[in-house]
C-alpha cells in the first residue's frame, strides 16, 4: 500500500502545487486540526493564547496562580541557565538540552518543508527558547497566510508587519475577503524587502490601495493580483514600475477596460517568465495580441496562459514570423476555452499556435481544450520534441479528422498527462491510435500516468492496452464511455487500477465463455 506523503504535522500539504486552469472560481481549503481555535489565532508575544473553553469559577482561581508561578519559575530559570540548558515552558515541561543554532537550523528545515505557519505559532508556546526563535527573521523569509491558519484581518497583519515580517521576501494574502487598502499600505511600507506578492481574491481593496502597492513595488518580480479588485490603470502602474524585475505576472479573472495599454507597457519587461491573462473580460470583443512583437521583447517567457481570455492575433506577413525570434524558453502554453464561449474559440486556428511555438522545443505542457478549429496535423506539425501533458477535451479533431494516433505517435516516449475527453470519435479510432502508442520497442518505458477518456467510444481493449503496456498509470477515467461496461464506467486512481485490471479480466473471461456457449 502506497504510504501518503504528509507534511511536519501530519496533514498532506501542498500549497505551491497549482491548478493547471479552472474554469471554476477558488475555494478556500480548511485546515484539518484539533486544535479549534487555531483559524482564530490572534499572534502576540505573551507566549499565551486563550482557548475556547469554559473553566468551573472555583477551579479557575487555583489553575491562574499554578500558572502564575510555573510561568515565573520558567523565566527565572531561563534568565539564569546557561546557553543550551534545558528551559521549562508556562506548563513546566523540559526543552530538549540543545544549543539555540541547532534548535535554528532545525526550525529552518522545517520551514523549508512546510513553510513558517502554522508551525511557528506552535512551536512559540512550547518554551521560552522555543519564543525567541520564532522570531528569528530568516525564519520568515517566505509566508504563506492564505490558508486560514491565523484570523485574516487588517489588526492580524498590521501586527506582523511591526513584528514579524520587516524582512519578509514572499507573502501570500490570496483569500483575505476583508483586507482593506490601508493595511496594504502599512504592508508596502514596513516591508520593504518584498520581491514577490499575492493578492489574488482580495475584493475589498481599493484603488488607493492598488496604487500604493505600484508606488512601492518597484522591486517585485512576481505579482499575483488574479480574480480581485484592480483595474487598468493599477496594473499598468505596476507594469511600469517594476520593468526589468517583474518575472510573473498574474491579472486572471479581472475585468480590465482597456487591456491593450498593459499589453503595450508589458514590451518593456524583458525578464518576463510567467503572464497569466486567463478569464479575463475586456471591453471590446476581441483582444489583439501581437505574437511577433511580444515574442521580441519577452524573450525569456516560459508560461504563457491565455485561457478562457479572447484574443485574436493580427495578420502579419511570412517575412515578420519568420524573423521573429518565438519563444524558445517556453514550457507551458494555455489557450482552452469554455465550451459556452464559441467565440473565443472560433478565433484561434493551428496558425496562431503555431507562432507561438514555432521555437518552443522545450514545451512540456499544451492545453487546447474547447478550441473548435484545430486539427491534429497542425500538431504534428510543431517543433516540440518532448512534450508530458496534452489536454485536447472537447476539440474540433474527432469531426475534422480522425488520425489522432500521429499526435500521440509524436510524443509517446514523453507523455505522462492525456486528455482526450469528450471527443466525439468514431469507434476503434482511439483502438487503432493506441495500438501504435504502445508499439514502442521492449527497452523503452512508457511515461503515461494519467489519461481522460471521458465521454469517448474507447472500447475494452484499449483500456487493456494501457493496463498491460503502461506501469505507471495512476489515474484513468472512463466515466460515461458507451463503449464499455456499465460497471466500469468510473474513475479510477491509483490503488483502484489494480480494481480495474481484475474487472477488466472479468469482463473478457465472460465474453470469452459466451462465445465459447455460442460455439
């Protein structure tokens, strides 16, 4: 059985490993704890925090003065003990006899692994040595409050700033619904070492707010500002003032009037890496998004998401595209559409991913999901050679052609990431097309881990196919696939695919014994 990989307390943690693209809005995740109050915490220094619990009056009295005296005795002794002796915290429990720079060194380790919250708010109340390490400012380097581990309030960040995070680096406030513009401005003020910020879901904060941000992030290289409050003019000011810093930029899900001035002072960021524009509603029907252009002032772009965003590429002639440098750093293009924006679809043909790409070789991630004007030679067609995850739901390929089995010819030594759901292909199409995916030779191993069949005619004996070639499969969903069983038409993941492969030995042994009866 395969063991969960968990963080330091125990809770499966991963606050870094992002969606690939949502046509759904954020939901907060909880924190699973027992400890009840901890989504209330309040930080402070006293060392102290009050529970959410009744004490009986005449219990009450005795239980303050035990702690009276345990809290002085553990402040004479650790006033009074040399460097690395045991200290007592408030309930007089021993700290382990460790000097501080390895009680330091093993905070930061910590850190490293699952970030400063909630561990140092924890670890602060066991001792008093314990307290003044988590104080310590390298251990608040990067942080990570958008998961509801403290109370997300104006008066909760204020006093980080004044105590805790004067040499903070990264911050992520994603989530804080009530977070106002003045607390922004006592943020950009008392933290000046900030290089990268999140704001996204921050709904409440005000143009004010937003432009005091640009006039104090002129070293921010990374900005997440997606699905907020902020508008054109905020974003350009920011665009403006961060220049040659700014790496990633994130402006999802806003509603930006005026979107092509942003564009425009967007040339000017050579180091740009990362530029998610993705569910974006503009003022004019279509966004003009210059490929040639962009791709010569942004010559180190490695994610690009236009997800879900209309635009549309102007005209330009053989001599523009092919001087044009592309983007040869790039490892993730995004251009899927909702399927009820027949638009936006309708506006990017092979053509437009195909400037893009024209010098992407490294590209490992390609979503054309819902795009209704592609075809699967037009992907045979690209320069990229090792290409991991292809997500091709509810495209024009199944009623344009059906030689799917040249793409994944293409890239069958890479790929590990397919979706192909919700295609409309014709039967033993898919059949044919992963007979020659797995006609690799013996020595080479197949990389699939993860495939969508939803919604497809795939039959039983592609399913087979995989189960016998592939070793690495975790994920396989067959959920409303009319070509099989009523039984297995599910999802399957990792410790159900051994399930599967016993069901679908089930299903070819009955078949076998029907026609053996019909014999």
């Amino acid at each position: 059985m395969r063991r969960n990989e968990k963080g330091i307390l125990g809770v499966k943690k991963d606050p870094r490993n992002l969606m690939l693209f949502s046509f759904q809005v954020r939901e907060g995740e909880e924190w699973p704890s027992s400890d009840s109050g901890d989504s209330d915490y309040q930080p402070s220094d006293d060392g102290t925090h009050k529970p959410n619990t009744k004490i009986e009056p005449e219990r009450s009295v005795r239980k303050k003065s035990k702690v009276k005296k345990s809290v002085k005795r553990a402040k004479y002794s650790s006033t009074r003990s040399p460097p690395g002796a045991a200290s007592k915290n408030d309930l007089g429990v021993n700290c382990p006899s460790l000097p501080s720079e390895i009680w330091l060194k093993i905070f930061k380790d910590v850190v490293n692994v699952s970030g400063p919250l909630p561990f140092l708010c924890r670890a602060a109340r066991v001792c008093s040595l314990f307290h003044d390490l988590c104080t310590h400012h390298s251990l608040w380097r990067s942080v990570d409050l958008s998961f509801g581990w403290i109370k997300s309030t104006d008066r909760t960040l204020n006093w980080l700033c004044d105590n805790r995070l004067q040499h903070t680096k990264e911050i992520s406030l994603s989530g804080w619904k009530t977070l106002t513009s003045p607390a922004v401005k006592d943020l950009m003020i008392k933290c000046c070492d900030l290089t990268s910020i999140n704001l996204s879901y921050c709904n409440k904060v005000t143009a004010d707010g937003w432009m005091s941000l640009a006039n104090h992030c002129s070293r921010l290289s990374d900005l997440d500002v997606s699905f907020s409050s902020i508008q054109v003019p905020a974003v350009k000011a920011l665009v403006g003032k961060c220049g040659d810093h700014l790496k990633q930029l994130n402006v999802g899900g806003n509603n930006l009037t005026g979107f092509q001035s942003v564009l425009i002072a967007l040339k000017k960021c050579p180091n740009l890496q990362l530029l998610d524009v993705s569910n974006v509603r503009f003022s004019s029907d279509f966004m003009a998004f210059d490929i040639e252009k962009f791709q010569l002032a942004c010559p180190k772009m490695k994610v690009l998401r236009l997800a879900n965003s209309k635009f549309r590429a102007p005209e330009v002639s053989k001599r523009v595209q092919n001087e044009s440098p592309g983007f040869p750093d790039l490892e993730e293009l995004s251009l899927a559409v909702h399927t009820a924006k027949v638009g936006a679809g309708l506006a990017i043909h092979d053509n437009f991913y195909q400037r893009i790409l024209k010098s992407s070789y490294s590209l490992k991630l390609l979503d054309l999901r819902g795009l209704s004007q592609i075809t699967t030679l037009g992907l045979a067609s690209l320069p990229v050679t090792d290409l991991e995850s292809l997500y091709l739901s509810m495209t024009s390929l199944a009623s344009r052609n059906n030689n799917v089995d040249v793409v994944l010819h293409k890239w069958r030594h890479s790929l590990k990431v397919v979706d192909l759901s919700w295609n409309t292909f014709q039967e033993n199409v898919l059949d044919a097309a992963f007979e020659v995916y797995v006609g690799l030779p013996t020595t080479t191993r197949h990389k699939l881990r993860w495939i969508n069949f939803a919604g497809t005619a795939v039959t039983l004996t592609t399913v087979r196919l995989l189960l016998d070639n592939c070793s690495d499969l975790e994920y396989i969903n067959l959920s409303s696939c009319r070509g099989l069983p009523r039984g297995m038409k599910r999802e399957y993941s990792q410790g159900q695919i051994s399930q599967l492969r016993k069901e679908v030995q089930l299903e070819e042994g009955s078949n076998g014994d029907a026609s053996t009866d019909s014999d």
